[in-house]
C-alpha cells in the first residue's frame, strides 16, 4: 500500500492540486495530514506506472517522458518511432536475404593471379 508521507514529501501543494485536479485547499489538507488522499490520487502523484499494469512496475512518467528502471528516457515520438525502424529494419534484412541468395547463384570465375614474369620492383 502506497503511504501519503513517502508520496506527497517535496512536493509544492500547487503541483499536487495540478496533477490530481483538485483545489489548492484539498491539496493543503492532504499535505499536512488532515485528509488522507485517495489511492488513486496517491498512484498517480508516485509516478510509478505499476499501477496500471504489473509489467510496467519501476517505469515512470517524467516531464513527459516515460523512463525504464535503468534510467531510459523515450519521449511519445522515441515511442511512436520504433515501429517505423522495426519496419525498415525488417526490409533491409529481407533485401539483404535476396542479395545474399542472387549472389551464391552466380558463377564467377576466380581472378587470375598475376604472372611471375614481371620485372622486380625495387622499393627504397
């Protein structure tokens, strides 16, 4: 269970009333103990995404960005933008595969190597 201390200590009141759409007042009064705050309002204000989904424990919703437990940062856009490179990814590898296959059908021969009769070149 999420305590209210550990949650709501360094926070300003007029970021908690922000964040949870609450009246200053409200605010106030959760801050210095009055009213204890609803759970939701405290999963929320924690930042901590576990809440939605047992996968994203330790993920957290910073100035607008998400950030993995190893410090990660990825904006909506960094998010958005790995479908479009998996896509392209999986193009050039499947472009790779058919050049690779093309190349072992064809017969070459090998270069010749150059004759021994060639004049000695002297280097200083």
């Amino acid at each position: 269970m999420l305590r209210p201390d550990d949650i709501l200590y360094g926070l300003p009141i007029k970021e908690i009333a922000r964040i949870c759409k609450v009246d200053l007042t409200t605010a106030r009064r959760w801050k210095r103990g009055a009213k204890c705050p609803p759970q939701t309002a405290l999963m929320v204000l924690s930042g901590d995404l576990g809440w939605l989904d047992p996968a994203w424990e330790g993920w957290r919703l910073v100035g607008g960005r998400i950030v993995s437990p190893e410090g990660w940062a990825a904006t909506p856009g960094d998010v958005m933008m790995v479908q479009l490179a998996q896509m392209t990814l999986a193009t050039y590898r499947e472009e790779n595969r058919q050049l690779k296959q093309r190349l072992a059908a064809l017969e070459y021969e090998e270069q010749p190597v150059p004759s021994s009769d060639l004049p000695e070149i002297k280097v200083r």
